[in-house]
C-alpha cells in the first residue's frame, strides 16, 4: 500500500522525530527545502547522516542539524553544474572530431547505412545485443525527431543530410554508439586526438562519461553516487596509492573528465576550478572517493588525494 503523503509541516515533525536539529529560524528553511527540493530527493543526501544509513528509523546521529544537509546538498548541486558545463564542452568537441573523422572516410550522406559501420555485440542480460542494429534504430528516431529544418529537408527528400548537419540532431548515446561500431581508423585517429591510449579505452570512457551526463541532466547526486558504467583510468592520473578510489566512484570519472578537458582547451583552468570547489569542503572528499552504495559502509573520515597534475 502506497504511503500516504504528508505535509511539509509533517514532514519537519518526522525527521526531528528521527533526531534532526533545528537552530533557531531554521524551520522556514528547512520548509522551503523541502518544497523545493522534493523530500524524497533529499533524503538522499540526509541518509548518509543516519545511524544506518540504510534505515530511515535508525535515526539522525547525534548533534546533525539542517545546516549540515543544506551545506552538502548546496555544495554538491554547485559540484553537478560545473561538471554539466564541462560535459557540454567535451560533448560538442566529440561530435565535431567524429563527424570530421567520418567524413573524411565516407560519404557525409552515407551514416546510415549499415555497411559504413561494423557489426558489433554485446552481452546483455537480455541477450546478446547487435549494436549496429541498435545504431540505426537509434538513428532513424533521432532523425524523424529533429527539429533542424535541414535535416527535416533532407528527409522529406528521402535522403540522409551531411553528417556534420545530423551529428547535431542525435543524442549523445546514439553519437556514443556510433563510436563503438565505427570503422578502425575513425576510432583511431578521434582516441589519438584526444591524447588516449587506444580505441578500447576511448570507447569505454565516452560511454561512461556519456551516462553520468544523462545522471547529471535529469538532477542526479554527485556526492556518494555510484557510476553504472564505471570508466577507464590512466595510469598517470592515478596519483592516490589506494586505486580503489578509481574503480566505480565519482571521483574515477571526475579524474578522467578533467583530464579530457585539460587536453580539448589546451588549459587547466576548468579542472583547476573544480578542484577549487571541491577542496572548499575537504570532509566531503570521501563521498566521491568512497561513494556509499559501492563500499557499503558509513561516511568515513576525510581524506587528501593529489589532483591530476599536482
């Protein structure tokens, strides 16, 4: 049976009823939070100062008060903001390179026809999944649905535009997948372009950074996430001696995006402005280092790791 809801003013009784402090003043605060922020949103970032933090009724631990939540829920939506702008970067200067790439070895018209392309598979729990089947599916929605007049011009032509026109018009996972069906010498010369060690690493990277983008679009957490496709790292940027910090954490993709930025712009101003923030609040380190869901444990102490280039 579904809960029912609660009001705003039910919902502040619940949590100081689970221990949450409130300082003087702070209860129209914590009122406009949550109507803002969405209790449920929210809970994601409180949890993590429960007893157990997967049990609700454990309780807040001692001597926690909204100031502490409203701290780190304000420091990790400014946190998804900067990497956005640094994922919205890397996105144009991926389409433009492979669009380049693609037709200096193809027709520009020619992306979607499967012979251009190579027949790729992948495990799935639902099977083994033909990527340049799912490629051009993905490619005709991403067509039909374009709202530039060049691309619909061309389709009620019955043809295909230029591909440095369509590349536009398709998501970043249909562009992604691209990638990975793409012929040897595309996927060569964008990886080399991009100052990374082979097409497999490449690929691997551009899917994972593709996914925590569509995470970060739709809102999602940074602090403590867990990355469902976790990527690649050079072993030069790899500076902590504990290397789990790099396997399925934020801070693995946060590593690997900065790096990429540092290379498109020839400048270590974007990443040296996001490490600024992140250093703002040292104790928070742990939650991209450590994220919860993957090790299972307790917020843990706070903890230095040198920055790539440092």
């Amino acid at each position: 049976m579904t809960k029912p809801a609660l009001s705003i003013a039910d919902q502040i009784l619940l949590l100081e009823a689970r221990g949450l402090r409130l300082a003087h003043g702070e209860r129209d605060s914590l009122s406009r939070f949550l109507l803002d922020a969405n209790y449920f949103r929210a809970s994601g970032y409180w949890r993590l100062f429960l007893n157990d933090p997967m049990s609700p009724q454990s309780g807040f631990r001692s001597g926690i008060s909204f100031s502490d939540i409203q701290a780190i829920y304000n420091w990790d939506n400014e946190l998804r903001h900067q990497l956005l702008r640094g994922l919205a970067d890397y996105e144009v200067v991926f389409r433009a390179r492979f669009a380049h790439y693609f037709s200096l070895r193809f027709e520009p018209e020619s992306f979607t026809s499967p012979d251009v392309h190579r027949e790729v598979f992948r495990d799935t729990h639902r099977g083994l999944l033909n990527l340049r089947s799912e490629l051009l599916n993905s490619l005709r929605r991403d067509l039909k649905r374009a709202s530039e007049p060049s691309v619909a011009s061309a389709l009620d032509e019955g043809k295909a535009p230029p591909i440095w026109i369509a590349i536009e018009s398709l998501s970043m996972g249909t562009v992604s997948r691209m990638y990975e069906v793409a012929n040897a010498d595309i996927r060569y010369e964008l990886s080399r372009s991009l100052s990374l060690p082979n097409p497999d690493f490449a690929e691997s990277l551009f899917r994972s950074l593709t996914i925590f983008r569509n995470h970060l679009a739709h809102h999602g957490r940074v602090w403590h996430h867990t990355p469902e496709f976790p990527p690649p790292v050079l072993r030069k940027l790899k500076t902590s001696s504990d290397n789990s910090i790099y396997e399925r954490t934020p801070w693995a993709v946060i590593v690997g995006l900065s790096h990429q930025i540092n290379v498109i712009s020839g400048s270590e101003a974007w990443s040296a402005q996001l490490f600024k923030h992140i250093d703002s609040i040292p104790k928070y380190l742990t939650g991209l280092t450590h994220p919860l869901n993957k090790f299972n444990r307790h917020v843990g102490p706070s903890e230095t790791v040198a920055h790539h280039g440092d």
